[in-house]
C-alpha cells in the first residue's frame, strides 16, 4: 500500500481557487481546511491502486495517523470482524457517505445501515477522504461523533472501453473484476458505466468461505451551464457461512489461536451439544461456547439514487439527491442451548433483518462577495423488521444443519418492528477574511424519532422492549479557521459540536431496545440520553518539495456515551447497553514524509491517545471502578512507517505498524497484547501491449513476518471486568497476484 504523504497539496474549494498538483505518482493524501471539514484527509485513486484489488476500501484508510482498522482476513472484508477505529471513535461512532448519501450506522448489533464495502465495488470509488472529529454541518448522517468518511463513485469515462482485472491469492483467492465505459453516446455527453465484481476466498483456518458479489452501474447526463443529472446502483450479495470463531483469553490458553467452528464436522457439534466434550472443551471455562457448528450470514442489498446539479446562476448552485436503501438479510448459528423437538440437542437459530431505508438531502451554494454561503435538509425513513427463530437440527446421521433447506420451525422467539423519522437542516458561512485568510461559521438541527413495536415474544419475559425514543438538538455548531501563513506553512483550528441518535436492534443485541423486558426499557427511557461530544483541534503543516510533515492535537469530551456490555453467550447475548458516563480524550498525530531524490519517499507518523472514562459505572447492580480507566479497544500508541520507490514504471514498497496494547475489559485488568504488522509490494505498469492501452502485474505479501496477533477486539462487546468470548486472531502470512489491463 501507499503511505500518506503528510502535509500534501492543499485542496480549494472556494473562489474557483484550484488544487496545487502533486508530481509523484504516489498522490496519496491532501487535505481540506478551507471547508468547514475539520482534518481532512484525501485519499486517492492512486493510493488505492497500491492495494491487493479486493481490499476493503475502509482498510486502506488504516494507513493515515490515529486510524486502526483490524479484521480476521487479510483484505479487510470480513463482515463480523472488520473494524475501524478513528482517534478513539469505532465505526458506528462516525458518519459514512457515498456521493453524499447516508450509509448509516455501521455497527455489529444494528440493522439501520449498509456496509461501505456492499455499497460500491473499491475499483469504482474516485477518492475517500476521513474528516477525524468534525464532519461538515452539511453531512447527513445521526452517527457523526468521530468524524466523516466519504466516498465520491467515479464518473464514467468519455472514450469507450473495459478494464478487466484478476487476481489471486493465499487460501484460494479470487477477485475478478470488470466494468465497461460506453463513452460518450451523443454530443450532450450522456455515458453510463456498468461493472461486475465477484470475490470468493476460503477461510484461513477452519473449513468455511467468504463469497460476495456485487454490481454496480452509474450513468451521467450533462446538463446545460455545466449542470448534472446522475443516476447510481449497486447491488451486492455477500453469503458467508461460517465465521471465524471468536475467542477468549481462557479458549486462547488453552486451545491456541488455531481454534474455529467445527463445521463441517456435525458429529462434534453434535457431541458438544449433549455434553459430551470429546476434544477437551471440557478444560475451558465454558465448554458449550468453544465452538460451534456454523455461525454465519447471507447479505443481499439493493442501492439507488439519482442526483441533480444544478449551476442557477455562476454564483448559486442547488443540488439534490434522492435515494432508497433495502435489504434482505440472515444469520445463522447454529445453537447448542436449544434443542429441537425431534430430540436432535441443537437448533438453527435464524436471525432475519429487513430494512428499507428512503430519503433526500437538498442543498444551495451562495457566493457573494468573500462569503459561500450553504443552507439545505435532510429527511430520511427507515424501517425494520427484525425477527429470530429456531428450526429443527436434524437427528445424527440424518443429514447437517442446512440455511437453504431449513427443518421445520418451532419457536419465534422474538420478533420487532422499527420505524424511524429523521430531519435535518443546516446554515454555514465560509468567509474569505484574505485570500490565504478562511473562517467558517455554521450549525445544524436534528431530531429523529425512533419507534419499536413487539410482533413476537417467546423469550419468558412478559413483555419485550417496545415504544419511542427522540434525540434531537437543534443547535450543533461548527467553527474552523484556517490560515496559510505562505506557501509552505499552514495553520488551522477545528470546534464542533456532535450528536448520535438511538440505534435501534433486537432482543439482546446491543441496543436500547435489546434490554431484558419491558420494565427495563421504561425505566431506562427515564434517564438516558443521547451520545453528544464537543471536538477540538489544533495543527499545523510545513509542506516543501523534499519534507512534508503535519502534528494535529486534539481533545474531546463525550457525553452519555452508550457502550454494549457483554455478558451471557454469543448464540444468546444478553447484551445491554450501558451509560458510561462522560468520557475525555487528549491526542496528538504527527506526520512526515521525507523525499530525498526522485521516486524514492519515507513516510513515518505518530500517535498517541489517551482516552479515559470519566466516572464509575454501576450495571446490574454492581459497581464498577471505571473512573480514569482507559477506553477500551484503542491502543495509545500506534507507529506506522513505508519506504516506498518508483522507477519509471514500476513500483515497491514496504510498509510497517506498530499498536501498543489495548484495554479488554472496562476496569482495564486485561489488555491485549502489542504487535508489529509488515508488509510488502510490488507493481509494473506495462507501455501499451497490442490493443491494449494499459496493461500492469503486481505482487503483495501481507504479514510478511507471520506475526501472530489478537485484531479485531469487541466482536460481541466487552466485558465490565474479566474474560469473555469476544476478540479475533489476525491473518497469518499471505500472498497475492494480480494482472490487470484496460481497453
């Protein structure tokens, strides 16, 4: 992968001002203050091309200083383990956008969002950029308290042609891609795009695959008075059938990081099941949950939106988009504390969400004099039907548990129905004191009003979670004051203000909704209250021809901030969500990149954080001492290092990170161990080869040391104190090819 160059070209986004260019070929990041965006960070097409094709695009921002993304798989596209982290926030703390449509939330026990990675193939995004802390007031999104992640879709290309690529890999990897570009069809420039991607890997440990495919189509249509009208879809289909198996510090001791589901053995499922522990589950502190014969999910989501540019006159500009989300879902485990009434010991339990998810934003641009001024709305309605259901296993010898041909169903254990309204408006002035001279001034109002229903309950509690819950504000400010002392010097300073609405889910699984009963959920409503944070950065950059370098600090203080605490087992959580109270974070992130001769660059950043929970926390009746504890999951330190040289056509690199260890549990009396990450890669871009007009072969090497290494921490919440099955064993040593030509 490509490092970040710190400090790179500044970006403009007022007065028709145009971007500085960069001469490497390894553009990588820019950054944006002269919007109200806070530290933005720009990643681009060209830094994305250094990736194994198939990474997920939300890994490849892993690079940039403060960012920790882990997963189970080398590519980053696991669905349960793949995680982000961004100074201290995860990734259903922070917005995420495509072409400035509302993804939702990101998080493992909620069903109100689409994944980035089934939004829009990585081959077809343009650039990302990660806005850490202060999104722009004009983002919609009720998730935005760490910050924005956006991507904008390429356009489709005025000549026609195709670009096809394949690769391979470690654990039978294939990810095949290919798109064709109509060209221009007549003489207003009307061309469309259309692309298939198709990846499909086997698990690198247990038996098991991950498949997805995905489709993805964008036409364009050019207006008069370089107006737009576009249309985009996406549709992707993900079935992974069993999950690696999560693990904790007990199963780690005592199995190994090479413990996984037993599928496709069914006799050992089987065997567990009835309390026969005839691989030594019975060592463990809790032999049921080792394993189990399959956990797993099939995906398919449906995404559409078309969007009108409109330039009124030179100096107002009006754009709107409307879109639509929906998703049929399922997840499987298979579920060793139910048995079936044909005496079989386990049950398949069959999760099933479906949402659908409609909305609009409206926004006008307003250049007078040295002001832009913005103004606009969002409105979005979302609903979902969540349900979950035992099915028959069958008897020993009589077959395996089967998602496609199910038995037959005997207890709904529960079922709900969300349905959410949200609104909101936003104002902001971007004044141009002097033209190296940019204050912005701005705020939005939000409200959203989530309400749950209770279809089903088979779960022995009288009645389950249902009613209403608002969060709203209608004052969210955000101030950001960026000042280019010279061409090489740049001074800047972020505040903003940021709130998350209640994410709604199913019975014990993480959210407000997901508490014991009825009871639980009124007194609850008596007292909680939104998540809402207040951000604050200051930097500065030095950019020249042979240094870059940047140090941003930062400090936030969250409020009411909602954590899922772990408890009983992952088949069957009884996951609940508690207020930790306030929480506080100091940081700082500093960035250089030296470039001491043409084609060579190395890169080294710095973080540190410290975030730390402001008070003690009492849940189930226990107290705990979680006053000044650590945030858990975050590491304080992180380093992260690339050499990097370019000759002509071709390319090298060498990438390595270093996390520090990070707290498991809230009271900090487990931490997970530190660990360095290397990696390496290669590429050569052939001259025009026949009719070909491009034509390039690469190699990586991920985890080129075979580190061992706990990732991805959290899976199924954490723990107020202690152990618990809830963390993931990195990817070992894997290798990738890949060749690709365009037409």
């Amino acid at each position: 992968m490509a490092a970040p160059r710190a400090g790179a070209h500044t970006v403009r986004h007022g007065a028709g001002a145009a971007p500085r260019q960069v001469s490497e070929q390894l553009r990588v990041v820019s950054t944006a203050r002269t919007q109200s965006h806070g530290t933005r960070e720009v990643v681009s097409r060209a830094m994305m091309d250094n990736f194994v094709p198939g990474t997920s695009a939300v890994k490849m921002l892993a690079q940039l200083p403060g960012v920790q993304f882990t997963s189970s798989d080398a590519l980053g596209v696991d669905t349960w383990s793949s995680t982000l982290y961004a100074r201290g926030f995860v990734q259903d703390q922070m917005g995420f956008t495509l072409d400035g449509v509302p993804l939702g939330d990101q998080g493992y026990f909620t069903y109100n969002g689409l994944k980035s990675q089934a939004a829009i193939a990585p081959e077809n995004i343009a650039s990302m950029d990660i806005s850490q802390g202060a999104g722009a007031v004009d983002a919609p999104g009720t998730t935005n308290l760490g910050g924005q992640i956006s991507m904008v879709s390429s356009d489709p290309l005025q000549k026609a042609g195709a670009r096809v690529s394949q690769s391979f890999g470690s654990w039978n990897a294939y990810h095949t891609f290919v798109r064709l570009d109509s060209g221009n069809l007549n003489r207003t420039g009307t061309r469309f795009y259309v692309s298939y991607v198709r990846n499909d890997t086997d698990k690198w440990k247990g038996a098991g695959y991950q498949f997805e495919q995905n489709v993805n189509a964008k036409l364009v249509q050019p207006l008069k008075n370089k107006s737009e009208l576009s249309f985009f879809f996406d549709w992707n289909n993900l079935v992974q059938p069993v999950d690696y198996q999560d693990l904790s510090f007990n199963f780690l001791k005592v199995y190994g990081t090479r413990l996984d589901q037993y599928y496709p053995n069914y006799t050992n499922a089987y065997n567990a099941a009835e309390g026969k522990y005839t691989l030594g589950q019975d060592k463990t502190n809790d032999p049921k949950d080792v394993a189990y014969y399959d956990v797993g999910r099939v995906w398919n989501d449906y995404l559409a939106y078309t969007k009108l540019k409109l330039n009124m006159t030179n100096n107002l500009s009006w754009d709107t988009t409307l879109y639509g989300h929906g998703q049929k879902a399922m997840g499987v485990f298979t579920n060793p504390f139910h048995a079936s009434p044909n005496g079989a010991p386990l049950s398949e339990q069959i999760k099933r969400p479906w949402l659908m998810r409609y909305g609009f934003t409206s926004g006008m641009n307003w250049r007078m004099g040295h002001n832009v001024l913005k103004a606009g709305i969002w409105y979005e309605y979302y609903r979902n039907a969540i349900s979950q259901t035992l099915y028959e296993a069958p008897l020993l010898g009589q077959g395996v548990p089967d998602p496609n041909h199910l038995g037959a169903a005997f207890d709904r254990m529960w079922a709900f129905d969300f349905n959410t309204n949200t609104f909101m408006g936003y104002v902001e002035d971007r004044y141009y004191i002097m033209p190296n001279l940019v204050a912005s001034a701005g705020f939005k109002a939000m409200t959203s009003t989530t309400r749950g229903s209770q279809v089903a309950n088979n779960t022995g509690e009288a009645a389950l979670a249902q009613g209403s819950l608002n969060a709203s504000d209608g004052f969210l400010p955000h101030f950001n004051v960026d000042y280019n002392l010279d061409r090489h010097n740049e001074f800047y300073f972020d505040i903003a203000k940021n709130l998350r609405t209640y994410a709604d889910g199913g019975y014990g699984l993480g959210s407000v909704w997901g508490v014991t009963n009825l009871q639980t959920f009124n007194e609850m409503k008596k007292v909680i209250k939104p998540e809402t944070d207040w951000t604050y950065m200051v930097g500065y950059r030095y950019q020249a021809k042979k240094l870059s370098a940047s140090v941003s600090f930062y400090h936030t203080d969250f409020f009411n901030r909602l954590q899922t605490v772990a408890s009983g087992n992952i088949v069957n959580p009884t996951d609940s969500v508690a207020n930790v109270g306030s929480v506080h974070m100091n940081g700082v992130d500093v960035g250089a990149t030296l470039r001491p001769f043409k084609g060579l660059s190395f890169y080294n950043s710095f973080s540190y954080n410290h975030g730390w929970y402001g008070s003690d926390v009492s849940d189930g009746g226990t107290a705990y001492q979680t006053k000044g504890k650590r945030i858990v999951n975050y590491p304080s330190f992180m380093y992260k290092t690339q050499l990097a040289y370019t000759y002509r056509s071709a390319q090298v690199h060498f990438d390595a990170s270093y996390m520090s260890s990070r707290p498991f549990d809230y009271v900090n009396t487990l931490h997970v161990p530190s660990y360095w990450l290397a990696s390496v890669g290669a590429r050569y871009n052939f001259d025009r080869v026949g009719p070909l007009s491009t034509l390039s072969v690469g190699f990586n090497v991920y985890n080129l040391f075979n580190s061992t290494y706990i990732g991805t921490m959290g899976d199924n919440g954490n723990p107020m104190q202690g152990d618990y099955q809830s963390f993931s064993i990195g990817a070992p040593r894997s290798f990738f090819g890949t060749i690709s030509a365009s037409y």
